[in-house]
C-alpha cells in the first residue's frame, strides 16, 4: 500500500509541479513581451506590467525549487510555451495598454481556476501530507486573482475586439495547460 501511494503522489507531483512551472514560464515571457511592448510607448502601463512581472518571477523561481526537490519532469514543450507566451505578451500590446490588459485578465482568470482546481484535488487526497504544496498554490492563485482584477482596474475590457481577444487567449490557455498536465 505504501509503494502505491508513493508513486500516487509522485506522479500527482509531477503533474501539478510541471504544468504550474509551464504556466508560470508562460506568465513571466508573456509579461516579457508586454514590457518590450510597451515600455517606451506608455511607461505608466510599463510599471503596472513590470509589478505583476515580478511576482511571477517569483512564481517561477518558487516552482523551480519545487521541480528540483520533488524530481518533477519540465514540460519537454519548454521552448514552445516560452515563444508562444512572448507572443502572447508581445503581439497584443502592440495595439496598446487596454490589450495587453485584455490578455492579463484572460489568462489570470483561467489559471485563477486552474488554481482551484488543483487545490481541489490535493485537499481530496490529503490536506495534511500536501500542506506545503497546497500553502504555495493558495498563495499564488490569490496574486494571480490580484493581476486579474489589476487588468480590468486598467480597462482591459475597453480594449479593441475585447471579446475576441478574451475567448481566444482564455481558450488558448486552456489547451495550455491540458497539454503541459501531460507532456
């Protein structure tokens, strides 16, 4: 019973270490790409990209540590997710704040659940054996709550083709993350 609960929660681990590490890669190139953006063209717009930046930046070191201590595999789709989210980040931006906003939101919203998620299913297993991961997690989906409603603070839903830009970056997102929960 033991060995098959061990290997339960390494591969629950492995999972959830390696789609949160994605995400975050994702979040911080995404970030990236606003901030080439839009640094020079609106630096107020800059600093309020630059504060989200650096808590994922944060993100992102956190889940390092937690790959490396619970052996958790990278997505061997690492170099995809970085171009991919600098796009994500860079393209929409271009068309000015309210975009790179519209983009914020829809991603925040969907890791926001994703989050939930998660946290769902560690409480189901076992709340006590999973208390450090759930405590990063908890913490983390309530800054990426912080960022989704920063966005719509700077009118993300005053952005141009708002709607369209919404459902095709949430959706993208989405196939994001069911693809790095695997590979």
């Amino acid at each position: 019973m033991a060995g098959y609960l061990g290997r339960h929660r390494h591969r629950l681990y492995d999972k959830i270490i390696r789609v949160n590490h994605a995400g975050e890669l994702g979040a911080d190139r995404i970030y990236f790409g606003q901030m080439v953006a839009l640094r020079r063209r609106d630096p107020a717009a800059a600093a309020v990209v630059q504060e989200m930046w650096n808590k994922e930046k944060e993100h992102l070191q956190k889940f390092e540590y937690l790959m490396a201590k619970h052996r958790a595999r990278k997505s061997i789709l690492t170099p995809i997710w970085q171009v991919g989210a600098f796009g994500l980040g860079f393209i929409p931006a271009l068309m000015g704040p309210r975009a790179a906003m519209a983009v914020t939101e829809a991603v925040e919203k969907v890791i926001v659940e994703h989050y939930d998620s998660q946290l769902r299913e560690l409480v189901a297993d076992d709340p006590v054996a999973h208390e450090e991961l759930i405590n990063v997690i908890s913490q983390f989906r309530d800054d990426e709550q912080d960022h989704h409603d920063c966005a719509i603070d700077n009118e993300a839903k005053k952005a141009p083709a708002y709607k369209i830009v919404n459902t095709i970056v949430e959706n993208i997102c989405k196939i994001a993350v069911k693809v790095a929960e695997k590979v």
